[in-house]
C-alpha cells in the first residue's frame, strides 16, 4: 500500500525532469507497459525510504495553442484525480503567469494535499519567483531545481506525514508495511514505520567506516538494533530509523545500517560513500562524526564541507573520548584543527561524546536542537536594517573606481537555512571579503552558530 503523486503543471516547468529523477531507471520498464497513456505517464519512484507511484502529464507539450487550455484542464483534472497528493510545479525564473493561475485554482478546488515546488531554482535569477509562489495562496514553495536534484529533501519532508497516513491504513489492513525491507532486515525489526503527529526532526549521522556510527545509535535507541563491529565498511545502504530522543521525534539517517555481506570491498567503498552524500540530501541537521583518534580526515572534511554547500544545520561529535587521556590537551588542539580545517563551519559546535558509554548524548541532542532552532531562525527586516546601518557605519563598502556602492536595505528571503537579500547598486562589485564581512557579522550578532548563511547582493531595477 503506498500513494500516488501527480506532478501537475504547464509546460517546460521541469516536470519530466522530477519525473525521470524520481523513477531512475525503472522509467524504461514503466515505458513498456500496456494501459500507460500516450498523455500521462505512470512509474515507480523512489525518494529515500519513501516508495511511490508517480504520475507525469508531460505530454502536454506537444499540444498546440488554440486547444492547450481545454486539454490542460482535462489531463490535469484525470491526473489530480488518480492522485492522493499533487506537486504543483512553476518555474521559478518566470515566476507566476496566467496559465499557473489555472492550475492553482484547480488544485485549490480538486486536490486534498498540494504541494507548491518553485523549479529552475539553482541561482539568483530565481529569487524573485520563488517569493512570487507565495501569491498562488498554496503555502510555502519548495525551492527546487530538478536538473540538479536540489530541494528533494523538502519534498521528502512534505510527503513524509502523507506517506505516513498510508503506511498506518496500510497496517490496519494487513499486517505488512509499504516499506521496502528484505525478509532479513523485517525480521530484524528494523526500520518499522511508527504513526505520528509531529514531523520527526531528519538527522544524518555521517562520518568515516569505524567512526561510531552504528554504536552511537544504538546508544541513543537504547537497544541493539543495528549491529557494530570493528570491519572497516562492513555496512552499507543508507536507511532511516524512527525514534524519540529525550522525548522529541527524529528520524535518523544512518549510513551503516545494513549487514550484508558483499563481495568486493572497493564497492563497498563507493556505495559508502555516495550514502553519505545521500543521507546529507535528505537530513535537516547533520552530525559529523569524527574518531576522536583519528580525527578531521579527508573523508570527513569532503563531508562537513559538503553538509556545509547542501545548507544543512552542522553539528561535529568527537567520539571515543572515553579512551582520551589528557581530554584538555586534546580538546584544545581539536578546537585549533577545526578552525583551520573547516572556516566554512566557523561556530558549528563541538561535542565530545562517548558513543560506548553514553557520556555526553544529552549534549549531543542539545546541541542539534538548537543548531535546528537556528537553522530555522527568522530575523525581522526592522531589525537588518538596524543592524545593516550599523555595520556600514563600522566599515564601510568599498569604492571600486572611485565610486562607492550603495547598501540600501535588507530582508531575510529564507529559512533553513538562512538566506538574506541586500539591495545594493552595482551587486557585482561587491568584493568577497565584504560578504563575509556580513555573514560573518550576522552570525554573530544574531547568534546563528552551527548553519550555513547565505547571503545574496541584488540590484534594484
Ligand atoms: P515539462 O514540460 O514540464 O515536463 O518540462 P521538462 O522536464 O521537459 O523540462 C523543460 C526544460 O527545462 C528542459 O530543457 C529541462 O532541461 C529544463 N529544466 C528542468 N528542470 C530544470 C531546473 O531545475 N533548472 C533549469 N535551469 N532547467 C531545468
Ligand atoms: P561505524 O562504522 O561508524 O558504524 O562504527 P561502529 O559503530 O561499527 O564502531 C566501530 C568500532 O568502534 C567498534 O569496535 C565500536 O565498538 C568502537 N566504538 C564505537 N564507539 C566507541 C566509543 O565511544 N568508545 C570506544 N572506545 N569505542 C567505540
């Protein structure tokens, strides 16, 4: 039992794009299947541990003008109907038209859950249309870019509660699950979906085979779930466990949950890898978790600094500190190494903990709450402006060819993470250092450790 998406929307907004992303190569098996229709295309997807059937109105595109409308609304209006949950999709470097209008109102009347994707929104140019998808009055945009696989982890988020709702039907039905397990891991117990109101907080553990990822949590799940061993890379597949920790719903990501054996080592490698990569898509917070012998490696700075560029919530655990003996010494030179080793992390905390013992972890929670909570952090226009004010004041923007650029005013475009626009003349000439400047400045006068800040220059015109 699992749900069906519809992804609605005129053309050339990117909708074969997510389609084609989120079947993968089961599209060539779904292409063949009789009772598929010219116009609507069906396939299997997959989003992390989320299963589903995904549907696609893409032939649309080959309609001419005069008949685009009538059979707009009919195709749109059969796929919506198949559907338990549509993804509305605009492209965000065009922002709203009239033909988007249509098909807000349609969904508006027809449809029980929507979700708003705001596409092509890999650069700048597209700011003005994500803020515009606000206006179609179906809540807050996914920004996304299909192309690049980016904003897969907010869907993944919004779908989650729908796919849920299924996955409870689906267990008063039968006793089996929607979920995708082999015979050995269902009888291991792992990875039941468990009912829920709250969303649960999406948390990556990530970190070098032999890090104490596994041991860390089966820790904080307070039973041996997961099975730890001293094999370098025994484990693979990345999977995601429900739990309460200290009371607050997550869903954990772990990339070294599955046991099976497999053949050739340097595959394993590979897999491990790229489910690290996997696990940072899809988490809000990611914990890196650092061998406290053997620590800041080449694996785990690609990591961090990839969790940085992804825009996830960072927070770095030294583990195995029950086996630190001058634990000052050490915590001193580990201070000294993460600052010159990852600047791009400046204020993510530091957390020393014992996944063995247990010493530490109600740290470690704290300390991803709160990264959260500030990764979430919305800072009121009144309050940029004030404070912009201030900073240029302190030190002003520089003079390129003798003539000064103009910081005019400021507002938070986004959130998780934090994201500012500054209208200024001449966005371009804004030399690097002076961004920092800023970024820097806001992190800490709005104390924001532990999230990446973005921040974007615009010229008004
Ligand atoms: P559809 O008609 O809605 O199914 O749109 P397509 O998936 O066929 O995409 C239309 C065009 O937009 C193609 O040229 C895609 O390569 C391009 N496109 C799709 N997604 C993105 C994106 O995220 N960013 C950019 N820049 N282009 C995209
Ligand atoms: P993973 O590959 O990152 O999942 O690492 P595991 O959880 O399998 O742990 C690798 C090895 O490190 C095992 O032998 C664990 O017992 C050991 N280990 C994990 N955490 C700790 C810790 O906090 N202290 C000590 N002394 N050993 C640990």
């Amino acid at each position: 039992m699992s749900f069906t998406l519809a992804i609605v929307g005129r053309p050339n907004v990117g909708k074969s794009t997510l389609f084609n992303r989120l079947v993968g190569k089961r599209l060539a098996l779904v292409d063949d299947q009789p009772g598929v229709t010219r116009d609507l295309r069906e396939g299997a997807a997959r989003l992390a541990d989320l299963k589903f059937t995904v549907i696609d109105t893409a032939g649309l595109e080959e309609v001419t003008d005069d008949s685009l409308q009538g059979r707009m609304r009919r195709l749109t209006e059969r796929a919506v109907d198949m559907a338990d949950v549509c993804l509305f999709m605009i492209d965000a470097r065009v922002g709203v038209t009239p033909s988007d209008l249509v098909f807000a109102d349609i969904l508006r009347k027809r449809s029980a859950h929507v979700i708003l994707a705001a596409n092509k929104a890999e650069g700048k140019a597209a700011d003005a249309g994500v803020i515009e998808a606000y206006s179609l009055g179906l809540g807050e945009p996914i920004r996304m870019s299909a192309e690049h696989g980016e904003g897969l982890n907010d869907l993944y988020t919004s779908l989650m509660p729908i796919s849920d709702g299924f996955a409870e039907k689906a267990m008063e039905d039968t006793p089996e699950t929607d979920v995708d397990l082999t015979e050995e891991d269902a009888a291991e117990g792992d990875v039941v979906p468990q009912p829920t109101d709250a969303k649960p907080l999406q948390v990556a553990v990530v970190g070098r085979p032999n890090a104490g990822k596994s041991t860390l949590i089966n820790q904080i799940m307070g039973e041996d779930r997961l099975l730890t061993g001293p094999e370098a890379g025994i484990t693979r597949d990345a999977i995601s466990l429900r739990m309460d920790w200290n009371g607050v719903p997550m869903r954990i990501f772990d990339t070294a949950g599955m046991r099976k054996k497999a053949k050739v080592q340097e595959k394993l490698e590979k897999l491990s890898v790229s489910d690290g990569l996997r696990a940072v898509k899809f988490a809000e917070v990611v914990v890196v978790l650092l061998d406290a012998e053997i620590p800041f490696e080449q694996q785990d700075l690609r990591i961090a600094d990839l969790a940085e560029r992804e825009g996830r919530a960072v927070v770095v655990a030294v583990n195995k500190w029950d086996v630190e003996d001058d634990r000052q010494a050490k915590l001193k030179s580990l201070k000294e190494s993460f600052e010159r080793l990852l600047p791009q992390l400046r204020g993510a905390p530091l957390i020393t903990v014992s996944a063995k013992t247990g010493r530490g972890l109600d740290r470690l929670h704290d300390a991803i709450m709160r990264a959260y909570d500030v990764w979430n952090r919305r800072v009121s226009t009144a309050q940029l402006n004030r404070w912009l004010t201030g900073m240029l004041e302190q030190h002003p923007p520089p003079a390129p060819q003798g003539k000064r650029i103009k910081l005019r005013y400021m507002t938070q475009a986004k959130t998780r993470p934090p994201g500012f626009v500054v209208m200024c003349s001449h966005p371009d000439k804004v030399p690097d250092s002076y961004n920092r400047y800023l970024v820097n400045g806001l992190r800490l006068d709005f104390d924001m450790p532990g999230t990446p800040i973005r921040l974007w220059m615009r010229g008004q015109n």
